[in-house]
C-alpha cells in the first residue's frame, strides 16, 4: 500500500497545524498589536506616559487621527498574525490575510526606513532638525517599534511561505 504524503493527524478543520517557530511568531505579532491597541486607547483616554509630545494629545490634530486610526490597525495585526496558524483564518479567503500580512511588514517596515533615514539625514547636519531632543530621542524609540513589527511580520510570511511550499 502508498504512503499517504500528509499525516491527518497533523490536520485541524483542513489546516495544516504550523510548525512551533511560526505559531510563536504570530503570538508574539498578537500581542504586539494588543499592546499598542492599549497604548493608543491609553492615550486617547489622557495618558501622557510616553507620548512622543509636549503636551496633550487632542492639542495636535494630526497626532490625535493617527491615535484613532492605529487603534484598529493593531488589533488588525493581531488578527492577522493568528488568522495566518489558527483553523478559524481558513473562513477568510487566503489572498485576504497575506494582503493584510504583507501590508503589516512593508507599511511599518517602510515606515521605520523612512524615519531611520531622516534621523540620519538630521545628525549629519543635511536638513534642518525640526524636533526638541527629547522628542527626537522619542522618535528613535517610535521608529524601532515600527522596524520590529516590520520583521515580525517578515518573519511570519517567510515562515508562511517556506511551510505552505506555495
């Protein structure tokens, strides 16, 4: 009798149960994204423990949308990361959540780059440095966040694609 090529077992609802690398990496996307939702409500809420301003948040109108905005984009990327090794991911169509993954590693990735580069660009002296120290420190630490979730999610949809063989 043939060997059978795929182990049922290993199979939940039709979804292949992902290796242990991977399963570790989209936990740790979720609660990155539950985390910064926090943060962001947090601040919205009156918060100014590490707010990236002077000041009150509903003072700076773009800040204040930006605030709103990332709320559900974290807990967006904490649905991504587990719809991408849990069963119940497979409800939505495949193209859907690598859309939503590759959009979680190239938006904040290309983000950190673009924020890195002007920093540089700042300390070499080549454009003029429109941020107090405090804050220009504050924007160092906001770009590593945005760099991490960047390759967190590289990391996910490397794993993703190496697993699936696609």
């Amino acid at each position: 009798m043939a060997q059978n090529h795929y182990d049922q077992s290993k199979y939940s609802a039709g979804i292949p149960i992902p290796p242990r690398g991977m399963e570790r990496t989209a936990i740790v996307i979720c609660w990155w994204g539950l985390l910064f939702a926090a943060i962001h409500v947090y601040w919205l809420a009156g918060g100014k423990l590490g707010l990236p301003i002077d000041g009150n948040i509903y003072m700076n109108l773009p800040l204040l949308v930006i605030d709103i905005l990332a709320i559900p984009m974290c807990l967006l990327a904490s649905f991504t990361g587990l719809s991408l090794i849990r069963s119940w991911g497979a409800r939505f169509p495949r193209w859907i959540r690598l859309a939503l993954a590759w959009f979680g590693f190239l938006v904040p990735f290309l983000h950190a780059v673009q924020g890195y580069g002007e920093l540089i660009f700042i300390k070499a002296g080549w454009i003029a440095n429109p941020y107090s120290e405090g804050i220009f420190n504050a924007v160092m630490i906001f770009e590593g966040i945005f760099l991490s979730e960047g390759i967190l999610f590289g990391l996910l949809l490397w794993q993703y694609y190496r697993y699936c063989r696609i």
